[in-house]
C-alpha cells in the first residue's frame, strides 16, 4: 500500500477501522466537487490519543494526511490529490457536555450539526450557522470551511461561534486554543486561525461552541421581481435601513425554473424572488420588522407580497430554496450541475451587478448559471450547468469562471463566502490573497513543516483545476 506499514495503523486503531479495499479507496476518492483522486488508506480513529499516534506516524513517514467530515465540500477539500491517509474523524461523534449556564457545548469534530440541534432543542437553543447540507455536515468539517448558511446574516458563520478548540498538530501534539468564555484577548487568537484552514494546520478533536435561544416567533415573507436590478436595490435597502432580518435570500430565474420542474411548486417564473425572515421572542417586533422589509421591497418594485408566521406555510415556500441544489440537476437532463464558482461574496450594493455579470459571462461562454444565496450576508451561489461529457463546455466553464472571479476582485469582493476553496478556487484566491501568500505559507511551515496535512490545497493548489485531479465525469477528447 504504497509507503504506509498497515500493521503499524492496525496497533493504533484496531482492523476494524482501516480500509484498504479499492472500492472503499474509490468511494472516498471524491466530495461534492467535480474531482477524484483515492487515498492508499482510510483510517477511523476513535479517540484523541489514536489521533495523535496516527499524526506522529504520518509525520516521521512523511505521508499525506487528509483529514475527512462528512464530505459534503464542494471544492475537493477532502479529495486525495497526493494519495497517502484519508482520515475519517466520523466515529468521534459524541457530544461531550451542553453547559445552559455558560452558554456552550463541548463536541467532537464527527458529530453531525442536525444531530447536535437535535439534541439542544429540549433546552430551547439551537446552533445557527448550519449550511443546507446538516443532514451530513460534521462540525469538524464546518470549522474546516467557517461554514455557514441561511441565517447568517443574523447570527454569523461557524467562526463567530467557535470559542474554543484543542487540535492535534502535524506531529501529534494535541494543543488547546481558545477559551471556554465568550470573549478573550489572551493573545494570537489561534483557534479562529484555524477555522478555515481546510485540514491545512492541524486536527480538530474538540470544540467548544456557542448556541443562542430558538425565537419563539418567525415570519418568512417572499417578494418577486421583473428585473435582477430592482431585488438588489431591495437587498442593499434592506441591509441600510437598520432592520435585522433572520434570513435574506436571493433566487433568480433560472433557479425558479429549476425547482418548479423538480418540485412542481407552481412559483411564479419571474427574473428574481426575495425571501425574507425576521425571528425573535416578541411577536410584533417580529413583524415590525418583516412589514419594513416589505415596505422596501415594495417600494423597488417588488410585487406578489406575502408573509406568514405559520410553520407549515413557511416551510412549503421555503421547500424550494432548500432543496435547490439538487433540483438544479434536473433544469436540463442533457446538463449535470457542477460545483466551481460557486460561493463568492460582495458587498450588498453589487449583488445585482455580480447576478448580471454571472448570467453574462455563462451566455458568453455556452454554458447555463444561476445566481442565487445568502444576500444578506453578501453570499453569491452559482453552480454551473453543462454538458460534462463535451471538453469544450469544461473550457468555456474555465473562461466564464476566469470573468466572474476578475469581476469579484474588482468590486472589492472574496472568493468564497462560506464552502472554502480547496482546489477549484485556488486561483482566484490567490490572486485575491496575491499580498499576503507569503505569511501563509510561513504559517504553514511552522505548523507543519513537512507539508503532510491536507497538501496541495489553498494556496498550494494546481494552477490549473480543471487537470488537477481526474475528474469525476466522462469527457470526450
């Protein structure tokens, strides 16, 4: 198995938690993402200490470690690109104390963020910065990406509820960073560097993190537009005008076809729609809030305006926006929706622009895009629609991305929001970075200075991601 002494793995974890069989090698060799590239080993630690054997082993045979939550990244964060250990941290899934007077909990990175809601709900709190993708997200992998989701704009990404966190480093020794208070000005703040970080600069076996009360009120309200103009002037309106909404979301046309298809929801096919929320323990400061939020969209044109406080009406509007990633493979049978350009953020008043210029750049380049996400918080979502057989629909890809990221710099935005960068988006994030490559890369030397953790990813990525890995589709020459 290349340069890894199996029996050695055996001593640590037990036979039970190594896998070498090739079809568990090629299951593990993709994410979410359009790449593949099989590890030689997986290997499911149990515990912290086994963790600290593996690195230490890893560390003095100088093989790749790539650490592994539930694999739900889109940007191949968790594919192999150098072969060596796939580190499964899924078996350390234990919720290790929920502290209502202090206001924290203490978990492993394995635990799945629906599994630890689940478990807050009978204290009346909840863990907000959960992506669309909880039913699989780990908390390790969510601090691996500062992940974040809907309701971001109010409560923040994973690195706003991060306090603390203890991480075995490249060469075994388990470091504890952070506090368990909410505020701390003890120095480096060391764990906040390590959110992010995409299994870059060590393991996190345990974190300490921050939950909020579940508001006793929610009000979801949607406004349609006839231009992508008119829901971004609303986006930034509502963004200036003081109001704190829960959620603020942005779906346009192509994404309003798509889930129309997929689900048959009967949403009116218009070139943008605004879903709005505003949460809290008052019901008419609730609704304070969402009718301001109305006004505005109101008075940018918005039209079909509607809001309820009633949990089943909510859910069946914002059914769609839920389940759109997957129902954006089905806009067109002949295309597979991919992941690449898929997160950047820009400041509010550019949504509009950054939704014009995707929908440009992929008529431009044969392809189909849609612009969608997170505006309260500056999120862009796009994924790409094309034909992943045809070699000429990946270089038009390539191209469109190439003009959208150029786009991005120049408004003064970043190039991932929430999913991290990995391979697909190294590039442009370092071209975003170009200035400060050098103080990473000397982070990564002294943390790691034998580049075993998680290489070939961020700054060290392929130049070219489109042949970084073998892809995960079929493409004629």
């Amino acid at each position: 198995m290349n340069t890894v002494d199996i029996p050695r793995l055996r001593e640590i974890v037990g036979e039970k938690n190594i896998k070498t069989d090739p079809l568990d090698l090629y299951a593990y060799g993709a994410d979410a993402s359009v790449y593949h590239a099989s590890p030689w080993v997986i290997v499911r630690p149990d515990n912290t200490g086994q963790v600290q054997k593996l690195m230490a082993y890893a560390n003095d045979a100088k093989i790749p470690v790539v650490p592994r939550g539930g694999g739900s990244g889109m940007c191949g964060q968790t594919v192999a690109i150098q072969g060596g250990i796939l580190l499964d941290m899924k078996n350390m899934n234990r919720i290790l104390e929920i502290n209502m007077p202090d206001v924290y909990c203490r978990v492993e990175p394995g635990v799945v963020d629906d599994d630890l809601n689940a478990a807050l709900k009978p204290y009346g709190v909840f863990y907000p910065p959960t992506p669309a993708s909880s039913r699989i997200a780990t908390i390790g992998g969510e601090i691996g990406n500062n992940a974040s989701g809907v309701r971001s704009v109010k409560y923040g990404a994973t690195r706003d509820a991060v306090m603390g966190m203890k991480v075995v480093l490249a060469n075994g020794d388990l470091v504890t960073l952070g506090a368990h208070t909410r505020v701390e000005a003890s120095g480096y703040q060391l764990h906040k560097l390590i959110v992010g970080s995409e299994g870059t600069l060590g393991v996190v076996v345990e974190a300490i993190i921050g939950f909020v009360p579940i508001p006793e009120f929610r009000c979801l309200g949607v406004a349609n537009f006839d231009t992508l103009r008119d829901a971004g002037n609303a986006i930034a309106d509502i963004m200036a005008s003081g109001t704190i909404p829960s959620m603020l979301e942005l779906v346009d046309d192509v994404a309003i076809k798509a889930v129309n298809k997929t689900m048959n929801l009967g949403l009116k096919e218009v070139a943008a729609s605004l879903l709005f929320e505003a949460d809290g323990k008052v019901m008419e400061a609730v609704e304070y809030e969402v009718q301001k939020m109305k006004e505005i969209c109101e008075k940018n044109n918005g039209a079909d305006l509607w809001y309820s406080f009633d949990a089943k009406e909510r859910e069946q509007i914002f059914m769609g926006r839920k389940k759109l990633f997957p129902a954006l493979s089905q806009f067109d049978t002949s295309m597979a929706s991919t992941s690449l350009a898929d997160d950047m953020a820009v400041p509010y008043s550019k949504m509009a622009d950054m939704a014009a210029k995707i929908h440009e750049a992929a008529e431009k380049n044969g392809i189909v895009m849609t612009a969608y996400g997170h505006c309260g918080s500056g999120c862009m979502h796009t994924k790409i629609m094309m034909d992943t057989s045809k070699k000429e629909q990946w270089a038009g890809a390539k191209r469109a991305i190439a003009e959208i990221y150029e786009y991005v710099n120049s408004i003064h935005g970043t190039t991932s929001a929430e999913h991290g960068i990995g391979i697909s988006k190294a590039d442009a994030f370092r071209t975003e970075k170009m200035d400060s490559l050098k103080m990473m890369a000397a982070v990564k030397a002294a943390l790691d200075p034998n580049n075993i953790l998680n290489p070939g990813k961020l700054q060290q990525a392929p130049e070219d991601w489109v042949t970084a890995t073998d892809l995960r589709y079929a493409v004629n020459s």
